[in-house]
C-alpha cells in the first residue's frame, strides 16, 4: 500500500511539472515586477521577448510607444510623440480617458485626459503633442542601457464602471541606439 501510495505521489508530482506555462506567441509568461511612481511594486506579464499588451473587460492595449520625427516648427530639429492604442469589443460609451505615466517618474504624471472620446471601428488612438527630443531634453534615448516604462490608461465608461490597463513599454538598448541614431541625423540635416 505504501507502495502503491508512493507511486500515486510521484505520478501526481511529475504531472504538476509537466503543465504546460501559459505562453504568448510562443514564449513562457512571467509575472515581473515593476517599481513604480510612489514607491509601489506592481506585477505585470511578460515574456523574453517583451512586454504583453494588457487586456482587462474586453478592451486591450494595441500601442504604448514612441515615434521620432523631424520637428514641423524648427529647423534640425527632432520631436518625440508619445502614441497610445486600445481596441474595445464593448459596446459600452466612454466618459472620458486619463494616460498616467507611472515608471519610471517618482510621482505619477498625468499625460493626457480625453473628454468623450470616439472609437472608430472598435479602435481608440491617441497622439500626445510632441516634445523636443535630443541628448539633453530624452537623455535616456542616449543611455547605455535599456529603458522601461509603465503606463496606465484608465477608461471611465458612462455606466460608472471603470476599465484599467496597465500597460508597461520596453524599450532594448538596441532600440534606442536606432532612435539616437535618427535624432542625430536630423539634427545634422
């Protein structure tokens, strides 16, 4: 009976290792740590290959990045645009949207409030204003190493219901060296 009570054990303990891990376009799922603005910890899922979009109630994350351009306004001059993206399969109304940057700032900022906003074919979208981006004003784009934000993104629906998706943005070292790259190109003209 001990036996037979061993051979169960064994036979439970090498199915509960053999369960497969929830995976992402082929790579494992984590839950990784992330510090963020007021001394907080929040854990996010992600794989080796990145950040997953977050998903809450029907509505996921689709952009949390950056672009950079020439500026429209000065000469030799590069901008950075924030973009923000979220696809809804909810037919419920928005109220309003609040972007909160929550790493790697100290305190959260809030990056843009959108009153009313409109979905177009289930897809919300958002461009912040552009801001000069150089060594000085995005020194981390110059850094020697990778770069990590966190984003919220709180949706306030007209029924009082509140859908959030935190969202974290990763940014590798090799990444950046391609935006540093581009500033400085078009900063030489």
């Amino acid at each position: 009976m001990k036996k037979l009570c061993l051979a169960i054990f064994v036979f439970a303990l090498a199915g509960c290792a053999s369960k497969p891990n929830e995976t992402y376009m082929g790579y494992d799922v984590v839950s990784m740590p992330f510090n963020i603005a007021g001394g907080d910890v929040i854990y996010l899922p992600v794989t080796d290959a990145g950040a997953i979009p977050a998903e809450n109630n029907g509505y996921k994350m689709q952009v949390a990045g950056f672009t950079i351009g020439e500026s429209k306004v000065h000469d030799n001059e590069a901008e950075i645009i924030w973009n923000f993206a979220f696809s809804s399969m909810s037919d419920q109304e928005i109220s309003n949207i609040v972007i909160e940057e929550l790493a790697p700032t100290k305190v959260i900022k809030v990056l843009a409030e959108v009153e009313n906003p409109q979905l177009i074919d289930g897809r919300w979208s958002l461009n912040l204003e552009p801001s000069k981006a150089s060594a000085i004003n995005t020194p981390w784009i110059f850094s020697d190493k990778a770069s990590v934000y966190v984003f919220r993104i709180i949706i306030n629906l007209e029924s009082g219901e509140q859908v959030i998706l935190n969202q974290p943005a990763w940014f590798s070292k090799p990444v950046l060296n391609g935006f540093a790259s581009q500033i400085i190109s078009i900063e030489n003209g």
